[in-house]
C-alpha cells in the first residue's frame, strides 16, 4: 500500500451536475445580495451626494480641541477598568461551564448541553444588549458596563477554553486518572497546566477588544471615555470630539501593542 | 490454536485467593471483546503476580498486552473475569476503585507526563489520591508529600533535576519521572506499559534495571510488556507469552524456547498472511 501522492489522479473532473450545480450556487448568491441591496435601500448615488455634507461635518472637527482633554483621564482610566474586570468576570464565567461542556471532560450529557446552552446564550446576545440591561439594573457608571462585558465575553471565552480544552493531550490526563486521582485533582494537574497559556493569551486578546468595547458602552451611560465622547457630539463640539477620538485610538493603539508583546512573551 | 487452549487450562487453577494470603495481583479469566467489529483482545487470561516478582508480559503489538494492563486499574473495562489486588477484587465503584489504584502504579510508552510543570509537581501528582480535593486547587502538598517525592526522585537518580521544567529532559529522565511518580504512590505494584519502546537500547537497560531494582530493593512486583523477547530474557523473572489475545506460555525465560517463541511470534505472521 502506498502513499498516494498524485492529487490529479485522485480527484475526478468535475462532472456536468457539479458545474451546474456552482452556477446555481453563484445566481442565488447574487440574488440574495440583489435582494438585501434593495431592503437596505443601498444607493450609491445618495452616498456621493452627501460628500459634501460629510466633508463638512469633517472640517469641523479641526483643529481638535485639545481643552476636552481636561478631565479625560478618570474617564480613560475607567474605561481600562471595565476592561479589565470584565475580562476577569468573563474568566470566573467562562472556565467553569468551558471545563463542563468540553467533549473530552466526560461530563454528563445534560451538564454538558445545558453549559453549551449557557455560553451560547451569554455569547449571541451583544455586550451592548447586555449594558441596556445592566444599567437599568444597577444604575449609570462603570459597574454595569463591566458587567456586560464580562457576561458576554465570558460566553465567548467559555466557548474558547471548551475548544483549547478539547484539544488538549489526553495522555497525561490518562496517567493522572490511574494514581487514583479524582476529577478535579486531573483538571488541575493535567488539564490546566495544559490550557493556560492559550487561557492566558484569550484573555489579553479578549481584554484588548474589552478596551475597544468599552468605549462603545460609554456612550450608553455605562461610564467611560465613550461617555465623554458622546457628550461632546450632542453639544456639536465637533473639534473636542475629534480630541477625543485620538486619545482613543492611542489608547487602542498601546493597548495591542503592550497586549502582543505580553502574549507573544507567554505562549512559549 | 488448539496447542494454547491445552496450556490455557493449566492456568485456570487461579482461584480467587485468601485474604492477604497469596499472590498481591490476581488475574481471573479476563477477557475483553471490542462490541465494534467483535474484536476479542484478550480471552481467558489467567495468572497470579507473587509480591516483590518482575514479571515480564511477551507479544509481538496487538496481542493484548496493553489491553491486559489496563484492565487491571481499569482504565479499560474487561467483559469477562476479575482482578483481585490482596485478596480484594477490583470493581469499577468509584471509591473503591480510587483506593484500588493508589495502590497500583502505572508507566506508560510515552511517559505520558505533564511537560509544562515542574518534575518535582510531576512527580507529586502521585501523592494527589491520599489528599483532599482543596489542596490540588493551591498546588499544596504537605511536607510527608515533598518529602516522599524527593526521596522517589533520588531513588532514579534524578534528584538534582527538581525543579526543571518535565519538558527539558531526555526520554530516559522523563521515563524515570514517570517511575518515581508510580513510586510516590508508595504501590504494591506497578504496571509498565512497553516503558521503553520509545528509547533507544542503552536507556531502555538503563530504564529496566530501575525498574528491576524497584521489585527486588521494595518488594513491589512489576509487570512489564515488552515485544522485545532479549530484553524479557535479561530482565524477566517469570514471562507470560500472549498470542492473539490468550495466554500461551507462563514460566521463567530458562523455559521460554525457540519453540515457544514460534508460538508467540509465529501465529502471528499466520494471522497475518490471511
């Protein structure tokens, strides 16, 4: 027996039905996109009609005001906080129902669909949904925006760890179960060391677009930068907007830069 | 065929022993059957494991060695028979199982540690069935513990590398972590399975007298799979030969002749041919 190397002779010509089959594919796919152009009422016209208005709205924006600087750091360093402790909530939430719904953790059938059903639900609802929510129940500020993120990230983080998990080597899993330890003494001898520096490098990702997210929670009222920033564009003050845009994509911009340089650091 | 079921009903005499009395591994008529495509593993296997006896199981791959290993702590389910550790069958209740396999240590092909953490957590991952849950969540042991560790690491010579990460030693070093993990356990027995497939001649020896010298300095029986029948000749005290599943031969290498090897190897390459 031996190894087929000839890609060419194994795979037949495509037949007649298979080419007919990709041109039915490629109309309904441009049909589809014909249709949704038309719900969106998608018109390249009005676009390049509004240039102007849109240039207008830009030129205003210049030169930033730098006097919206003032006051901006509470507000920054707030918006970094909800980052970090939703990432943190995220990881409190992810680990246990990742660890249940991994497919080679054995748990039982119904533990297993139920946390996938968990992280599922957690994951599809935005952190924006979540935030209208969290502020109507614990009020304006940063808590809620935290709260959000961590209960959406930790549905996407859970869903994450369940697939690093999954992939896990099984073998020392195998060892450990043979001294006589027990499930959990395994996931914290064999499973864990395994996972943690991809559990390590999804959460400094994960707390990048928190970072990102945040801002956008702030507009909002779940507190933040993005407060700020969407004070100042319903007072018009276009040039103080555009102040604050810079000093959010600095913030971005250092906080993938000090992200990368950690992750690249730890996943050795 | 019909040569082996003769020598198989010489080994039948095994009957579930006395308490404490006897041999510390019992092995009753097990036999495994795949319910996929009917494979049968092992059938009927019977012998008894003296305390403090190296015992070396002989086939060429897929005669059910590994299986036969594993059915014994049960990391495979036998269909048939039972295992008995002092007198005490094994079941597959949880706690009693738990307790069951503290007491039997097991060596892998791969070595099969975890090779981001330290070989002194390796090594005290052995130690995990005697403490409570909460511990293993700080990575805390008590001092009985270390102190078991470092002695299993200094009993395979590896007492100066304790701290290193599993993953920088050799094959060799890391085989006899694994050992001094199935030490730390303080077992009756170990289970070796094929320790030194993946080593080269010279640390395959050297693997085997550790493991020889384990069963004859502290009385803990070995039972060790090989394929390799020189290694099993220079090592074994008592081999047992497995054929497709079954017991064919069972007796010290002065009894093990060409003819027997035949047997072992050569119903294979029958097998084969079909």
């Amino acid at each position: 027996m031996s190894r087929v190397t000839d890609y060419a002779a194994v795979q037949p010509a495509p037949t007649l039905a298979d080419r007919a089959k990709f041109l039915a594919f490629l109309l309904i796919a441009a049909a589809f996109l014909g249709w949704s152009a038309n719900a969106l009422e998608l018109s390249p016209g009005e676009l390049i009609h509004s240039m102007p208005v849109i240039g207008r709205y830009l030129a205003r924006m210049f030169p930033p005001d730098w006097s919206a600087l003032q006051g901006l750091w509470d507000p920054t360093v707030d918006t970094i906080c909800i980052a970090l402790w939703g990432t943190v909530i995220a990881s409190i939430i992810g680990l246990p129902l990742g660890i249940l719904a991994a497919k080679n953790m054995n748990s039982p059938a119904v533990v297993r669909l139920t946390s996938l059903t968990i992280l599922n639900v957690l994951r599809s609802i935005s952190e924006l949904i979540w935030a209208i929510f969290f502020v109507a129940a614990v009020g304006l500020g940063p808590f809620p925006g935290a709260l959000a993120l961590g209960v959406n990230f930790g549905g996407i983080l859970g869903r994450l760890y369940a697939e690093a998990i999954e992939n896990v080597d099984q073998k020392p899993l195998e060892a450990l179960r043979a001294t006589g330890a027990n499930h959990l003494q395994t996931i914290m001898f064999a499973v864990l060391p395994q996972v943690l520096p991809q559990i390590v490098s999804y959460n400094l990702y994960w707390f990048e677009v928190g970072v990102r997210s945040a801002t956008v929670l702030g507009m909002i009222g779940a507190g933040g930068i993005g407060f700020e920033l969407v004070t100042t564009i319903r007072l018009y003050d276009f040039r103080q907007t555009s102040a604050i845009l810079i000093v959010i994509l600095l913030l971005v911009t250092v906080i993938d830069r000090v992200s990368a340089i950690l992750r690249r650091a730890i996943v050795k | 065929m019909n040569m082996n079921v003769e020598i198989d009903h010489r080994a039948t005499k095994a009957t579930a022993p006395e308490l404490n009395a006897g041999p510390v591994v019992s092995i009753v008529n097990i036999g495994k059957t795949y319910a996929r495509g009917n494979l049968v593993a092992l059938s009927d296997v019977s012998f008894d494991v003296g305390r403090g006896e190296f015992i070396v199981i002989l086939g060429p791959s897929g005669a059910g060695k590994s299986t036969l290993l594993r059915c014994i702590n049960r990391l495979a389910e036998p269909t048939k028979g039972r295992i008995y550790l002092n007198g005490k069958e094994i079941t597959d209740r949880r706690r009693e199982l738990r307790d069951a396999r503290r007491q039997i240590g097991m060596v892998f092909q791969q070595f099969n540690l975890v090779t981001r953490l330290s070989v002194l957590l390796n090594v005290l991952s052995g130690r995990l069935s005697y403490r409570p849950t909460w511990r293993s969540f700080f990575y805390s042991f008590t001092r009985e513990d270390r102190a078991i560790a470092l002695e299993c690491l200094e009993m395979v010579g590896l007492g100066h590398k304790v701290f290193q990460r599993a993953d920088t030693l050799s094959g060799g070093e890391q085989q006899r972590v694994a050992i001094a993990r199935a030490l730390a356990q303080r077992p009756n027995v170990i289970l070796a399975d094929e320790p030194v497939a993946s080593l080269d001649p010279k640390i395959a020896r050297q693997v085997l007298k550790y493991l020889k010298e384990i069963s004859q300095r502290l009385g803990i029986s070995v039972i060790c799979n090989l394929h390799q029948v020189d290694f099993a000749r220079e090592y074994a005290e008592r081999i047992v030969g497995l054929c497709q599943g079954q017991k064919i031969f069972d007796g010290p290498p002065s009894e093990l002749t060409d003819d027997i090897l035949n047997k072992i190897y050569g119903m294979r390459a029958e097998a084969d041919g079909d």
